[in-house]
C-alpha cells in the first residue's frame, strides 16, 4: 500500500493534490494553513495521516493543529516518540476518543542503530499507546537495509523505511515483506523524504514485482 506525502503550501493546493488519492499524509508543518483549512482537508473521503514535525512551529500550535486535524477526521495521527509525555498524551487520548489510529515514530538521520537497539524503540512506541510504530532511519550501508526489513519479521505493526538514496530499495521492498505501507511523494520534485520514489513510478514497480511473484 502506497501512502502520498504531500507538502502543498496551502489547503486549497492540497485539496487539489488529494483529487484521485486513496491514501495520503499531510505535513501540516510544510503549510500555512489555519482551522478552517484543516477541517476541509481532513473531512474529504480519502483515507489521510495528520503529522506535525517539530522545529517550525511551537509546540502549543503544533499541538493544536493536530488535535484539530483528529477532531476533523483524520484516519491516523503521526507523533513522534521523542514528543514530550504530556503531548503525545493529549494527542492519544483524542485520537482514542476520535477513532484515529495512532501511529508513533521514530526518525534517525543520522544512522540505523543496531538490531537490539531498534526493538528496545519499538517497544517502547508500543508501551507509549502506538497502533502502528514507525521506524525511518537513514541508511548508509547494505546492512543497515537488511536489519531494517528484518525487524519486519516480528509479525508487528510496523511501518519501515530507509531514508536517503541508499534506503530507497526498503521504500520497494518492506510493504511486500510485511510493512502496514510505504510512503511516496505525488511527482518527481516534490518530495517530503530523502529517498522517496514517485507514487507513479513505485507502484508500477511493486505491481510488476507482485506479478512475478505470483507467477
């Protein structure tokens, strides 16, 4: 399954990039957007994940932009491990209330740490309330592609991804191996991730190898 990350500036521009997406996130830290905006974009049919990196807003318009996009009817939120307690608290609790999955990440950009390491990270994502834990770290080494996609062998709610050129083959491979889905940008030029593959492009590509594997 093929999730479209959009980063459109505004809402009118993303409700525009939603026509024809089953699946998309919203990077509500890419847009200038308000309440009002939020409500329209999370009341269409598509299926959409609300997330809010850190860093470009403070942490009570940040929160209040994703409890906004929940109460709004977004399917999943995203919140990062690393969010303070009291945050990710507020943003579970209204989520539960709301029927929004939870989805918990954690972003390495530095490196991918150790097999042991990476299954201490989601199990705590697991204790702190996640339905479905993110793991996106970067990927420098052949190995660290082959540890990533072996945590999917756990049989858990797990979503992986190998960020920067050298992680675009886990972007192929963990949704045939077991990943809850991979993420994509809309066109070539408008990606959210180092790494990510045209949401074209990557869906022919697992078609035709769901194909050969079938036959």
């Amino acid at each position: 399954m093929i999730c479209v990350s959009l980063a459109e500036p505004t809402a009118a521009a993303c409700l525009r990039a939603l026509q024809g997406l089953d699946f998309a996130e919203i990077r509500l830290d890419k847009m200038r957007i308000g309440p009002e905006g939020i409500k329209r974009i999370f009341s269409q049919p598509s299926r959409l994940i609300a997330s809010c990196r850190p860093g470009g807003r403070s942490e009570t318009k940040r929160l209040h932009l994703l409890l906004t996009a929940i109460q709004s009817g977004a399917a999943f939120v995203d919140v990062e491990l690393e969010t303070d307690v009291r945050f990710r608290e507020r943003i579970i609790r209204a989520a539960r209330a709301a029927g929004c999955r939870v989805i918990v990440s954690y972003h390495n950009f530095e490196r991918t740490p150790p097999r042991a390491e990476l299954e201490r990270t989601i199990a705590l994502s697991f204790a702190s309330g996640a339905d479905i834990v993110k793991v996106a770290c970067l990927v420098r080494t052949r190995r660290d592609n082959a540890r990533l996609l072996g945590l999917l062998d756990a049989g858990l709610s797990l979503i992986v991804v190998g960020m920067g050129r050298k992680g675009r083959l886990t972007r192929i491979a963990a949704p045939l191996l077991g990943s809850a889905f991979t993420y994509a940008s809309i066109v070539g030029g408008r990606e959210t991730a180092d790494g990510q593959w045209e949401a074209a492009s990557l869906e022919r590509i697992l078609l035709e190898l769901k194909h050969y594997a079938q036959a």
